[in-house]
C-alpha cells in the first residue's frame, strides 16, 4: 500500500495557528461523527455520517458548509483536483467532512510543499529537518491563523497537487482515493456514471496521472497532453448516461485508469490485439466497438 512521505515536525506557533485556523472555520459548522476505522476509505463497514445508531460520538469534524467557505476563499472549487488532493493528503473518511487532524495534516504537507518551492525544491527531508531551527523566523512558518491562511491561498493548488504528482504509485492511490470517498455511500463500493464522468475528465485530462511505473515516459507527441481518447470516451459515456443502473465499481475505475495509460503510450496499435476474452471491464470493451463502428481509432 502506498504511504505518504513522513514529514518533519514543524514549529509549534504555526502548529497553534493551524488550530486557529481549524476553530475559525469551525465556528461556521463542526459535527461529531463515529470515530474512524483503521482504513475508513477502504472498508464497507465504515458509519455513514448521522447514523442515529451509533453510540459513540468520535473528534469534531469540519461540515460542508464550513469546507465550502474555506475552499470557496482559498478560491479552489471543492469538487476540483486540488480540493481532492487535500482531502487525500488528511486521509478524510466521509465527503464533505474533515476531520480536525485531516484539516492539520493537509495543511502541513501544503507548509512543506511551499517550503520546497521556497528553496530550489527539490530538498532532501533530512536537510530541511536539519536546518529546521533556521526557517523558524523566515515566512514559510506563519505565527497567526490570518498569516498561514494567506500562506496558503499564494499557491494552494500546486501545493498540494505536488504530492500526488511525484510517482505513478502516488497518481494511482490518489485516483483510487478519488472513488473511495466519492462512492454513492460507505455501504456500496460503486459510483455512480454522473460523478465518475465528472471525475474521469479531471484525472484523464492531465499527463502527470497517465505515467506508468515501468514507462514513465511518453511519446513527444503525447507528453504533457490529456489522454489521447478522452474525448471519444467521454461521448461514450454520455451514451450511456440514459442507461438505468448504470454503475462504476472500483474495479472498473482502476482498469479504467490502466487502459488510458496504455493506450496513451501505444496509440492505435493497442487496439490491434486487443481481446474482449482479456480481463478489460465489460466498459472498456464496449468503448472499443464504440472506437471501431465510429472509425475513430485512427485518431
């Protein structure tokens, strides 16, 4: 399983100002919700928010209204990449409610990504640990809650993208994050066509997620483009939007995901040997007729 590089610790006034900045957002809207599994994100038998059921009352929760001011200032829309990415870095266990330690760790992954651009990124975590004591007085480590939340807005998105961009493994657990948290609900492990559209053209149309481990290069003509097919596919699935039950199970988002990466590299030769008998998701066999019968798969 993927895990997120440790980072150092970081001075205690900003850690005081991240916990301002969490009251401040709290006072517009905090909850308590169960306390969280050992892999909320991943497991069915996570408890949805106001289960009436639950006789435990775990931490406060940052809830939607609070999250839409906070994104709505740092001006990033809550339903972008960036605001995933957050939501990735804090480990949230339920959409559209962030955890009080969630809140602090995306902040202080977002701290560390500035700091590395601050200083010629990239730095090893060792140097920036060692000469910790020396950056306590410069800008990157705010002492008041107003400070850290300019601190943020001047390049929250590149911040906390940055992360998810440095490996394919880190591309791919982010995505697989994307459909955990997104799911119809923590009782079924689908998501509906709508929201898996929606979030298929986000991730499909940026370069850095179509990186494979093995081949992280691409063509020229290719690099630093969206996926080669996104356009076609995402006509296919609105033919199917009007489908009823049209559903998209993680298995199917993960082959997704694989199936651009390849066909991102090899084009249309890809389709040469391909096989509907191969273990491709009943989607993807579908979208090639949809290439064939349409003669698009020259483009």
């Amino acid at each position: 399983m993927f895990a997120l590089e440790e980072l150092p610790r970081i001075p205690d006034f900003t850690e005081r100002a991240i916990c301002e900045l969490f009251e401040l957002y709290a006072s517009i809207e905090s909850v308590q919700l169960p306390p969280q599994s050992s892999d909320a994100t991943n497991s069915s038998s996570a408890t949805a928010p106001g289960n009436i059921f639950s006789a435990e009352r775990g931490p406060r929760y940052l809830g939607p209204r609070a999250l839409v001011r906070f994104f709505t200032e740092l001006g990033v829309d809550m339903r972008s990449l960036a605001a995933l990415a957050f939501a990735w870095l804090g480990r949230w266990q339920y959409p559209c409610h962030c955890r009080e330690e969630g809140f602090a760790r995306g902040v202080r992954y977002a701290l560390w990504a500035l700091d590395r651009r601050q200083h010629n990124e990239p730095r090893r975590w060792e140097q920036v640990q060692a000469t910790c004591s020396t950056l306590l007085e410069t800008s990157i480590w705010p002492r008041e809650s107003t400070a850290l939340f300019e601190r943020l807005r001047s390049a929250f998105p590149d911040a906390v993208l940055s992360y998810t961009q440095r490996s394919a493994e880190a591309a791919l657990d982010f995505y697989l994050f994307a459909f955990d948290l997104n799911r119809q609900s923590p009782y079924r492990r689908s998501l509906s066509l709508t929201d898996a559209r929606y979030l298929w053209k986000q991730f499909l149309s940026e370069s850095c997620y179509l990186a494979t481990p093995a081949s992280p290069g691409t063509p020229a003509g290719v690099a630093n483009q969206p996926w080669r097919y996104l356009e076609h596919f995402d006509a296919y699935l609105e033919s199917r939007c009007g489908m009823a039950g049209t559903i998209i199970s993680r298995d199917t988002w993960y082959w997704v995901l694989m199936f651009a990466r390849e066909t991102q590299v090899a084009g249309s030769s890809f389709f040469a040997n391909y096989n509907q008998g191969d273990a491709w998701p009943v989607l993807l066999d579908g979208f090639v007729e949809y290439l064939r019968e349409n003669k698009l798969l020259s483009s």
